[in-house]
C-alpha cells in the first residue's frame, strides 16, 4: 500500500488509495485545544496569584505604613459575666501616615456576649486618610476568647465546732452559711453530683461518729456550670458529756446531779448572818478612890 503526507489548506490529510482520510486532522484539532486550554488554565493561575500577592503587598503597606489594628492585649480573653463587651475597646488603630485624620473603625459582632463560654472571631475593618489624602482601610481578624476563671464561694459559720457526744442537735447542712458563684449566685444542694448540672451544686461529705470521742472532717465540694470548682474542711469535734455537780449546801439531802453539759448556773445557798450580843456596860462606882475629893 502506497501511503503519503500532503498538506491542504484545511491541514494535513492521509491518502490512501485515492482516498481523503480526516482523523490526522481532527487529532490535531485536538491537541490544539488541549494547548490553548493549557495555557488559558496557567494564565488564570499565574493571575490569581499576582491578585493575591497584590493584596498581601497592600495589607502589608497599610500595616506597616497605613493603618494598624493591633489588639490591646496579644492573647485577648475576657471574663464570664453577664454583662456584654463593646468589641471596638479591645483593639488600638494606628495612622503611621497621617497621625491628625480622622480614623473610624468598625467591628463585628459589635458586642460580645460574655455570658457564652468560647471563641469569638471579631473582623476590624478601619478607614482613613493616608498623607496625600487618599482613602486607606485596613482588615483584621481578632480572636476573643471567654473564660470563667472565678471559682464557687463557700462560707462556713466556724473552721473548727465541737459538739457534744451523742447530741440530737447536731446539723450537717447547718454548717455551710453560703455556697455562691461570683456571676450566678447561690448554688443548690444536692446530694450526689449530677450527670449535668445547668446551675451548678454543692455537697457534704463527712466521716462524724456522734457515738465516738474524736476528731472528724466535713468536706464541702461545689461546682458551679462551666466546671469550675471549690473545696472546703470544717473540723468537727465530738467531746464528752460534761456532769456539773452544784455546791455542797447546809441540807445535804438536796444535793442535785447534772447529767448533761449545760451553761445555766447554780446559785448557791446564802446563810443568815450571826448576831454578836452587845458587851453589858460596867457601872461606874461612887466610892472615893484615893488622892481624889468629890466634894
């Protein structure tokens, strides 16, 4: 078979026997798209990323001489409160061109909800006027995290009690004046820790023997919502039972015995003062003593 090449206005043909094939022509066809999409793609590519060179170049010329966003504090965290942040107080704006123009700054969120534990992403966007009196803005990203850092407050009536053996006065929960969370308030009591408190707890533990001398603790534990958490010891201290005799008195038929420790006291019997007789006056005698005249 005899085969060759020529080539026609509309691009190289195959002939064979007399006959015009076209599939060289449509591969070429082919490959040509392939090539300009290539370079179409790489084009685009080769933009992009001068666009976003540009930009980087532009943020930087506005950080380094425009205006700068700078946060107060380099790791910005707030305090669990119930109160909200004005958002635009925690960052400072900066005008390296031009000190005097007059710089607005906006945020959002404008506000910061402090009563939401996490993360907050706060855009800044700033605008002013650089040296030669042209527009320049400046955007930053600023994170903000909230935290509860203030553990619950427990208030005991003493560190240290004594109580007395076998008493049926003694209060547990009688302990424990307050138990409070510095932004919720009182926390509850509960007897065992819950699988999920919404408002927080508190509990007693204790290992007080009424029945038995000796010295024993009480552990106060409370947690409030977010995890935060607070212990305190009370010393408990069961002493014996005090027996108070009362004094001895004149009739020792009603001698009295105490049982039981008590602050009352005992008056003591009085006796009737002892009347000493008045010395009988010796009369004086009218006979004459020597020496002396009573004429």
């Amino acid at each position: 078979m005899v085969t060759f090449i020529i080539f026609l206005y509309n691009g190289p043909v195959e002939v064979s026997y007399g006959r015009i094939n076209p599939w060289p022509r449509r591969i070429l066809l082919v490959f040509i798209i392939l090539a300009v999409a290539a370079a179409a793609a790489f084009g685009i590519y080769k933009y992009e990323q001068q666009v976003a060179e540009r930009k980087k170049q532009a943020e930087l010329v506005n950080s380094l001489n425009g205006l700068k966003i700078e946060p107060n504090d380099k790791k910005t965290i707030l305090e669990y409160s119930t109160t909200p942040v004005d958002a635009k107080t925690l960052v400072t704006v900066t005008n390296r061109s031009n000190s005097s123009a007059d710089t607005t700054i906006t945020a959002d969120p404008d506000k910061i909800d402090t009563s939401i534990i996490g993360d907050v992403d706060v855009l800044y966007t700033a605008t002013s006027k650089d040296s030669a009196g042209n527009e320049i803005s400046n955007t930053v990203t600023v994170t903000v995290t909230v935290k509860d850092t203030q553990a619950p407050e427990i208030k005991v009536d003493k560190d240290s009690i004594d109580v007395e053996q076998d008493s049926t006065l003694y209060d547990e929960k009688a302990i424990v004046v307050s138990v409070k969370d510095p932004v919720d308030g009182d926390l509850p009591y509960m007897d065992k820790a819950p699988d999920n408190s919404d408002s927080g707890y508190y509990n007693l533990s204790s290992n007080v023997n009424l029945a038995v001398v000796g010295s024993y603790q009480v552990k106060i534990h409370a947690v409030d919502k977010n995890g935060n958490a607070s212990d305190k010891t009370v010393t408990i201290n069961i002493v014996e039972k005090e027996v108070i005799t009362p004094a001895a008195t004149a009739d020792t038929t009603n001698t009295n015995t105490n049982s039981s420790k008590s602050d009352v006291p005992v008056q003591e019997p009085t006796q009737e003062p002892v009347q000493t007789p008045e010395p009988t006056p010796t009369p004086i005698s009218t006979a004459q003593a020597p020496g002396y005249n009573f004429q």
